[in-house]
C-alpha cells in the first residue's frame, strides 16, 4: 500500500504561509527610534573623544574642501515649540543618566567645546532633525531642544549665536559640541577642543535676541580664562600629598595643592596648570584618566 504525502504536503504549505508573513512584517516601514539619544548613532558618537583631533583613525573628520563661512548668517533667536523629539527625560546614555531643564532661561555655565563634522553630516539628530554641519547648530546634554544659546570661546573671544537641537557630547567633561560651521567661526577646529561661556538667550529680552555682538577690549581683557585640570579635593591636606606624589615623575606638568572655603569648609585642591588653551589640559586629562590613579576633571576660573 503507498505512503500517502498528504502531512508533509499540509507542513510545507504552513511553511510556506509562515515565510510570507515573516517577510511581509520586515518590509514594513519602521517607526521612528526613541527621541532620545539611546540609539546606536548617538551612543556612537558618544565614544568619539575628538576623533579629528587626537585620534585621527576615527572616521569623523573636516570637509575635505573647506567652504567660505564667512557669510554664514547666524540664527536669529525666536520663540518656538519644544521639539517632539528628544526632549525625553530622563534618558540614559552610557550608563549616566540625564534629565532636561524644564527651562533654559538664566542658564550660563563654563566648559569645554569639541566639535563634530563630516561623519555625521545629513544623519538625523536627537531631535530628528537633519545634522547640517554648516549650519549654526550644537548639542547639549540637558538644555531643552531647540534652545538658543550664544557661545563665546574664552581662549580668543570670537562669539556665536547657535541653535541647539541635537544631545551630547558624552564624552568627559565635555559640555557642548559644536557644528563644524560653528568651531570654524569660534577658532576651534584646529586644536578640536577650546574653553567656551554658553549663555541661553531669552527671545522675549530685547538685549538678547539680536546676533551676538563683540565685546569692548576691556571685557575680552577681563574675561581671559584660566584652565585647570582638577585631580582631586580633599578635607585633609595629607590625602592630597598623597595624591600628589603618585603623580610625581609620571606625567608633564607639576601638581600644586590650593586651599579654598566651600560653606564654611575648608579644602585641600590638587591641581595642574594652568594653560591658556583647552587642548593642552583635554591631551593631559585622558593621560591621568588611562593610568586610573585619578578622576581629573577640567575647571576654569
């Protein structure tokens, strides 16, 4: 009597029924990732330590034919919506967590810029927005998207009105990262880092909607930063001693102890520098940083 086919006739028509279906889910079109800056471009850049500067075997990079940016207009400051995307807080990249400010209005603070460029050039940012590496843009951690800032680089004084709309940099101590149209106008992409003021502009302040203008002779004199690389703070002075003489002999430079009073407190700062350009106490940082004898951290005053 024949074997009849009809069972593994019927499994190779479910076979048949399930591959078609699997094939038709995957040629979907998928929905916009996260907005946030957990995704696999984001986290990627996050790794990217000035890549164009210190390690040039990473892809990100210049044009290869610098354009004329000296007619770029800078963004003029206006009210508008918080984006849709990548305002989500808190979000977590690289096991730190962020949250973004409710409001930009009063913030000002001191850091250090890098910048970013040909890699990323036409790839979406946090906010979804295509990143123009000529256009006046950064990316900030935490301030809300879009904001617009006005960010002086301390080092020669050149100033720029930028709109925010991408997050990072996480690298460090990294506070801002800067479109390549806008590290060229502030003089940073030669040395990849420089310290920089990023000051919020409030769009309803008259003083503050306009382009940034430069500043009198006498403010840039006074406003002159000094870099630092802070290795530590201690309460007792023999456990900066110590400190210090673990990074004897092993590094350039030579640690100081400064006292200072915190809130009634006393406390022992060892520090390197100072240095007139960010870049010589970024290549310093990442030195101590490898040798896991510190956590240095890079300070202006």
């Amino acid at each position: 009597m024949p074997v009849t086919s009809r069972p593994s006739t019927r499994a190779a028509l479910w076979l048949l029924l399930f591959a078609t279906l699997l094939l038709g889910a995957c040629s979907r079109q998928k929905k916009p990732p996260p907005p946030v800056a957990e995704g696999s471009m984001r986290s990627e850049r996050a790794e990217i330590p000035d890549g164009q500067l210190y390690a040039p075997e990473i892809a990100d990079s210049a044009p290869e034919h610098a354009p004329d940016l000296s007619d770029l207009v800078e963004p003029t400051p206006r009210t508008e919506p918080r984006s849709r995307y990548g305002n989500h807080s808190p979000y977590k990249v690289l096991g730190r967590t962020y949250r973004v400010m409710d409001s930009a209005k009063g913030y000002v603070e001191r850091g250090v810029a890098s910048w970013y460029g040909k890699k990323f050039h036409g790839r979406p940012t946090s906010s979804f927005e295509p990143y123009d590496m000529y256009a006046f843009t950064a990316a900030h951690k935490t301030l809300p998207l879009p904001t617009y800032v006005r960010v002086t680089n301390l080092e020669n004084q050149r100033s720029v009105v930028l709109r925010v709309n991408d997050r990072g940099p996480f690298v460090a101590d990294r506070l801002i990262d800067l479109s390549y149209a806008a590290a060229m106008r502030l003089g940073v992409v030669q040395r990849g880092t420089a310290m920089v003021e990023v000051r919020a502009l409030d769009v309803d302040d008259p003083d503050h909607a306009g382009v940034a203008e430069p500043a009198p002779e006498s403010t840039v004199k006074a406003s002159v930063a000094r870099v630092w690389l802070q290795l530590g703070s201690f309460s007792d002075r023999r456990n900066a001693e110590r400190l210090r003489r673990q990074l004897e002999g092993r590094f350039s430079g030579e640690a100081t102890i400064q006292t200072a009073t915190v809130e009634g407190r006393r406390l022992f700062r060892l520090r390197m520098g100072p240095w007139e350009h960010a870049a010589d106490a970024v290549a310093l940082e990442r030195q101590i940083r490898d040798s896991g004898i510190a956590d240095p951290r890079i300070i202006t005053d």
